[in-house]
C-alpha cells in the first residue's frame, strides 16, 4: 500500500515515541542530476541513529505498521 508522506512522518514519528527507532529522512538527491533522479528512484531514504542502519520509505512503513501504528494513535 502507498502511504501518504504526512502518514510517513506519523509513522516515524510513532517509532521515536515508542523508542523504536530514531529515523530521520535524507535527501540522497541533493548532489545528482535530474536523470540520476529519475535512475536512482530506489535509493535508501531513511537513516536509524539507534540501529546504524538505512532504510526505504516502504520499509519503514512496515515497520510501524509491525511494532502497533495505526492511524490517528495517541501517546
């Protein structure tokens, strides 16, 4: 399923309160042109601090829907 990227960040967001994860969204396009872009559409957009590890933007959906994240969840 296709998640929106405001539901993304809640999702994230979920990971860090819950002690999860500590994810944070890089931008690996930065230094690239448009067609590396458009190439390089699979790159790894998501860096654990706590686990040393990168992550996809489907990844971490699965992840959080995995630990309990459901849409609208309160602390």
């Amino acid at each position: 399923m296709e998640y929106s990227d405001k539901i993304v960040n809640d999702m994230i967001l979920y990971l860090r309160v819950n002690n999860v994860m500590e994810i944070y969204y890089i931008d690996g396009n930065s230094n690239k042109t448009n067609r590396e872009k458009v190439d390089d559409a699979t790159d790894l957009r998501f860096y654990d601090y706590k686990t040393d590890s990168h992550y996809r933007r489907e990844d971490v959906t699965k992840i959080a829907l995995k630990e309990g994240w459901k849409e609208g969840w309160k602390k």
